[in-house]
C-alpha cells in the first residue's frame, strides 16, 4: 500500500520528511521518484553551472542526444541482458568519443561550420539509434519514452545508478574544483599553470553523458537540458560568485523535483488527473525562472530608481 | 508482397505519404540553405522542439470543437505548431537581447522547456482520450503513412507559397544575406527580411513535423544544404541542389520506412511500424556522408596530382641541367609516352622547352625574391624549388615584365629565354 495515496500537496511533504526520519521503511514509488530525481538535479545543477559559463550547453544537447546509440551499441556488443553500471559507463564513454570525434573529424577536415556539423551528427545519430531500437525491440515504444521520460517506470535500481552518477559528479568537482575554475574563467592562466583546459573539458562532456544516461530512464534525453540550463540560468540571476551559484542551482533543482512530485501527486488525488511529472518539473523549472527574472528585474529598477533621486537630490 | 519504386507513386495507398513527405522536404531544405548561410542551425533545433505544444494545443483542441474532421485538424495543428514557435522566437529573442543570456544557453532552454509543457498538455489527454495521444505521438518521430491526399493538397500549397516567395524575393534575399551594408544602402528592409525569413523558417518547420517529426526536424533542415555546399558555391545552385537532394530524401526515406519492417517480419511474431523521420534524415545524412568522401576525394586526388607534377617537372629539370636523375619505372613511362624523352632518354625538342621553362620560372622567381622582397641570396633556392610548380603564364609574363626580362638569376646563372 503506498502511504502517499490519495494525499494531497502538503501531506505529501509531511508524510516524505516523517517517513525520511524513519529511513524510509519499503520504500515507495513516490520516494524512488522524488530521490532519483533531486539526485539527477544535484548532477545536472553542478554540471549546467559549468556549462553555461563555457557556452558548452549545445555540446550537452548533442550528447544527450547520442547517448541512445551509445547505450544500443553497448547492449549489441556487450550482449548484456541486465543493463548494469558497467554497460552503460561503457556507453557513455562510447558516445561522448563518437561524437565529439565525429564532429571535430567535420569541423576540421571536411571544414564544414561549427553549428552545422554538431547539429548533422548528433541528429543522424539519434536517428540511428531510434532506427535500431525500434528494429531490434519491434516497437517504437522506447524510442518515444527516450525523448519523453518516464518516471512512474522508475525502480530502486535506478536510485543506485543515478546514486552512483551523484556521487561521481560530486566526488570530480569537489576533487577538482580549482582546476574547472580555473579552466572556466581563465583558460590562458590554466594553461600556463600546467592544466589542459582540453582535458577537463572531455571530462565535463564524459561527466554530461554519463549524467544523461542516468537521467535517461527519468526525464528522457530532452528535458534533461531544462534540468541542465534551467537552474544553472536561475542561479545566474541570483549571484554572481561561483560556489554560491552551484549550490542554488541544486537547491532550485531539488526544490522543483520535490515540488513537481508532490504537485502531481496532489492532481492525481484531487482531480483524478495523472500528469507527467517530468514535464510538470520542466514547467516549475521554467517558472521559477520566470519569478526570479520579474524579481530581478524589479529590483533592478528599485536600484535604478534610488539613484536616481539621489542624483535629483545632489 | 513487394513494391516497385513506381508503385510509390501510383498506389492510391502510397501516393499520399510519397508526395506528401516529398514535398515537406523540399520546403525544410530550401528554408535550411539560409540557416546554413546564416550559421542558426541550432536555432532550427530549438524552433522545431518548441512547435511541440503547438501541436498537443492544436490537435487537442480542434479534436474537442470538431471531432473527426481530418481535414480541420491537419489545419489546427499546422496553425498551433506555428504560433508556438513564433512565441519560442520571440522568447529567444528577447532572452539573448534585454536579459544577455549566451545565445547556446537561452536556445537550450527554451527548446526543453517548450518541449516539456507539450509534454505535460499531452499528458492530461493520455489516460481519457487515448486517441489523441496516440496521433500526438506520430509527431514526435513523424509518420506520413496516414497522410490523406487533402494534407497533400495543404501541404503543396504552402510549399508552393515558399518556392514563390523565393523566386519573387531571390535578389533581395541574396543582397541581405551577403552583404548587409550594400542592401542597407539600395534600401532593403534588413531587419524586415530577417524577421520574414525567420518567420518562414518556422512555416517550414510546421510543414515537416508531419513526415520527420519534431525531434529530428532540425538534421533535416540542415542535411540537404550541408550535402550541396560541398558541390558549389554558388546560392542559386545551393537552393536547386538543395531542394533536389531534400527531395530524394523524402522519397527515400518514406520508401524504406515501409519497406524495411516488411523484409524483417517473422512468421508468428507482431509487425511493427518504422518512423519516418529518422529514415528521412538517415537518408539525408548517407547523401552527405557521400558527399564528404567525394570532396575527400578530390582533395586528395588533386594533391597526388600536383606532387606527381612537380616529379615530372624535377625531373626534365635535371635532364636538362645534365645531372643524373633516379626516376621510377612509371616516371620513365610516362615522360616517354608524352612525347618529353626519346627511346635513350634524352630530351625531345618538346622536353627541352618544357624543362627550359622550369628552370626559366625558377629563376626569374630568385630574381624577384631577392630585388622586390630582399631576401638572402642563399636562402631563396628552397622557395623557387616550390614555386617553379606553381607560377602560371600569366604570371610569368608579369613576372618578366616586372623584372625587366634579366639575364642572369641571383646566383649568376643564366636564365633561359621566353619560349613559345
């Protein structure tokens, strides 16, 4: 009997906190979701904070992206039946090489333009591997829950991966903080010091792919970029100093999957409705953004405004 | 059963899915030269995503006034697909201009996030009208196997809108996309045309979702363009090349979309459907694949060409000065066979001119190496050994010309005559 049934947005809360005390005895599929998905928003929090300030976000779009050849040419080769961590580090590896490869191979050789062959690649290796895996699973059901997500589908096995992911996200940045910082804000200074600002940024794009894989199954290989550059974009308007900046982004992160679970549980109770959580969690993402911009904004013009009469005072 | 190719086109069944599909790859590759030219290809991306809710807004609503109308329906959804991307423009727009958020970032975002709330609307229809969500689904990877021959006629319309438009239209579109300055002064509306095309770069991405899908519209848009610019450079060539190969690849696409799941059906097991889109762009992308290794090719080709050249030509210029020369097998071969060396290798009259000339190029380039450019007496021999391949007759004459026709190079040696 799962306790959340039939609560509303706020017994939600209450009852989550209430049975976290108790360490979640039989763990529900509500729980599964709300912690698989705040895990997947500190990843993508720290990561997208990166991101942004290296104007690399179109790089995590087109690896999101070919994560799903990856993990279908890891599943043909490797032969696995059960996709475990192994695999699928495997696949991400497979697919941040193939097209990071492939596009500096049409960048640099056939000189074609930037945009152009990042947008050809991971496009034509999408489609590859939508054609394969409806092929090989004779259904186009994957292939749409790739781009779509699927939370109600997620299972304690998902926890460990995306728990495993989380803890290697944080376990590099915290490792190499100085090193990303450096790299991001002065790249000439990095080099100059020794740091390869090439290696850390194959190690951001190993991380985002791996990152993507994990959230695969939760929010599909679409909506992890609002999880990425949502927050990240939020957090900007906030503060312009970098720790601060990557802990509000996993907070707003986090603050919107609970929100988004809780909301969705509470629909279904209510109206009977049942909403996609993951597209719920996009919206209050966006919406956040939205209340911070108008927030920003009017304080912005309060400051303008104060100056203004002092001037006139003056 | 198996199907000719004509059978595409014949078949009352077939007919609408080809030409259908066809000609919404041929709007999306002539919209895609421009973004091509206009270095936005990830703008389409984010402009196709965020026609998403449009389409759930679009089809769910028109389903709701006016059930099981197909014609009204294919509208609604083609007017809903647009308006969101139009709103998905402006949102960018102003996103990288009042707000300075990096261009990569806000097109990122609002791909997601329009892409989400289609998702979230569609949602709500999945478990009362599961209908609807499954005809939502079909434009997610795109399926023109239910095309009725009314979306046809819908669809060539608007095609045949665009194509107009690019006829009427060709010389200003040329003015602004190369030189803004010049358009600017014979008075073009810049930011007009700017905004036109973007707005029918979102009318060509409303055309398509249909047999390509949102998720894949973007590598469609840009495919065709990417495929032709390797052939020409020219923008009136780009388009019908464009539009040709956007054409093929509709085909194409649509044909083995069918044909496929029909070669791997098993006895006793399910049939099941492929997409469009992705046969589509995979299609496209193939083409472009081959049109990489051709312009590979001929890279190539003309680099083993020239170092063949400036073998040859070595070696009539060491015949020449009556040094000894190790040539290969095929180097003998083929200065005999053009007619350069006689049966005991020495050089014919044509081979001595020819060689004369080498040595002539060589030389006069020292002469102007070390008058016009001062460089070191000792240093230029390197550089004219590269250049002897390289200066043509017309050059040459300059040359000459410049030079005031000397007879002796830096190293006092002579040069030979002007030959004809």
């Amino acid at each position: 009997m799962n306790p959340y049934w039939d609560k509303n947005f706020f017994q939600v809360f209450m009852i989550f906190f209430q049975r976290m005390v108790q360490g979640f005895p039989n763990m529900a599929s509500d729980e599964v979701q709300i912690l698989v998905l705040s895990l997947v928003a500190v990843s993508t929090g720290l990561l997208g904070v990166f991101l942004v300030l290296k104007k690399m976000t179109m790089l995590a779009n087109s690896l999101s992206h070919t994560i799903l050849l990856g993990i279908v040419l890891a599943f043909v080769f490797l032969g696995a039946q059960v996709l475990n961590f192994e695999v699928l580090f495997v696949a991400a590896f497979i697919s941040a090489l193939v097209t990071t490869l492939l596009t500096q191979f049409l960048t640099h050789t056939i000189r074609l333009q930037e945009d152009a062959s990042i947008g050809l690649v991971f496009t034509s290796l999408f489609a590859l591997g939508v054609v394969c895996v409806t092929a090989l699973t004779r259904s186009s059901h994957i292939g749409i829950e790739a781009v779509m997500g699927n939370v109600d589908a997620l299972h304690i096995t998902d926890l460990k991966l995306i728990g495993i992911i989380a803890c290697i996200n944080i376990g590099v940045f915290t490792l190499f903080f100085k090193e990303f910082q450096l790299t991001t804000f002065d790249s000439v200074l990095a080099k100059v010091l020794g740091i390869s600002p090439t290696l850390f940024n194959y190690l951001i794009m190993i991380l985002v792919a791996m990152t993507s894989i994990g959230a695969f199954r939760a929010v599909g290989v679409l909506l992890v970029l609002a999880f990425l550059v949502g927050p990240a974009l939020t957090a900007r308007l906030l503060t312009n100093r970098l720790k601060p900046l990557l802990f509000l982004a996993c907070a707003i992160g986090i603050f919107s999957s609970l929100c988004g679970v809780a909301l969705s549980r509470h629909i279904l109770s209510t109206w009977h409705i049942s909403l996609s959580t993951a597209g719920l969690i996009v919206t209050l993402i966006a919406l956040v953004y939205g209340l911070t911009l108008v927030y920003t904004l009017r304080k912005r013009s309060g400051t303008h405004a104060g100056t203004g009469t002092k001037e006139e005072k003056v | 059963m198996t199907y000719s190719i004509f059978d595409f086109f014949t078949d009352p069944v077939f007919r609408a899915p080809t030409v259908g599909s066809m000609l919404m790859c041929l709007a999306s590759s002539l919209i895609g030269v421009l973004v091509i030219i206009r270095k936005r290809s990830l703008l389409g991306e984010a402009l196709s995503h965020a026609s998403y809710p449009g389409v759930v807004i679009g089809l769910i609503l028109i389903s709701f006034y006016f059930p099981m109308q197909e014609e009204i329906i294919g509208i609604g959804i083609l007017a809903g697909a647009f308006c969101t991307s139009l709103l998905a423009l402006f949102v960018i727009h102003k996103m990288e201009r009042k707000f300075r958020v990096k261009s990569d970032a806000a097109l990122c975002f609002v791909l997601s996030v329009f892409f989400g709330v289609g998702i979230l609307i569609a949602s709500r229809v999945q478990t009362t009208h599961a209908m609807w969500y499954k005809q939502i689904q079909l434009f997610l990877y795109g399926q023109s196997a239910t095309l009725m021959d009314i979306h046809v006629l819908t669809y060539g319309i608007l095609c045949c809108l665009i194509i107009a438009l690019f006829f009427l239209l060709y010389r200003s579109i040329e003015a602004v996309h190369f030189d803004v300055d010049f358009s600017k002064s014979i008075g073009i509306r810049v930011n007009f045309f700017e905004n036109m095309i973007y707005c029918l770069l979102a009318l060509a991405i409303c055309i398509g979702i249909r047999s390509v899908g949102v998720v894949l519209m973007s590598g469609m848009l840009i495919a065709p363009g990417i495929c032709a610019r390797q052939f020409t450079h020219r923008l009136s060539v780009l388009l019908v090349l464009s539009g040709f190969i956007g054409l093929i690849s509709g085909f194409f696409g649509n044909y083995f979309s069918v044909i496929i799941p029909e070669m791997m059906q098993v006895e006793g097991q399910k049939n099941f459907s492929l997409p469009t889109g992705p046969m589509i762009l995979l299609f496209a992308a193939f083409l472009c694949a081959i049109s990489f290794a051709i312009g590979l090719g001929t890279r190539y080709v003309r680099i083993v060409e020239h170092k063949w050249q400036c073998r040859l030509e070595n070696a009539l210029k060491s015949m020449w000065k009556n040094e000894s020369i190790e040539a290969s097998c095929a180097l003998r071969f083929w200065l005999k066979w053009q007619g350069w060396v006689d049966e005991k290798y020495h050089l014919t009259p044509e081979g001595f001119i020819y060689a004369s000339r080498i040595v002539r190029l060589h030389r006069l380039w020292e002469v102007y190496l070390v008058d016009y450019l001062g460089q070191k007496v000792e240093k230029v021999h390197r550089n004219a050994e590269e250049m002897e391949h390289i200066i043509t007759p017309e050059l040459e004459k300059e040359l000459t010309l410049l030079l005031n026709n000397p007879r002796l190079d830096p190293h006092k040696q002579p040069i030979p005559e002007e030959t004809l």
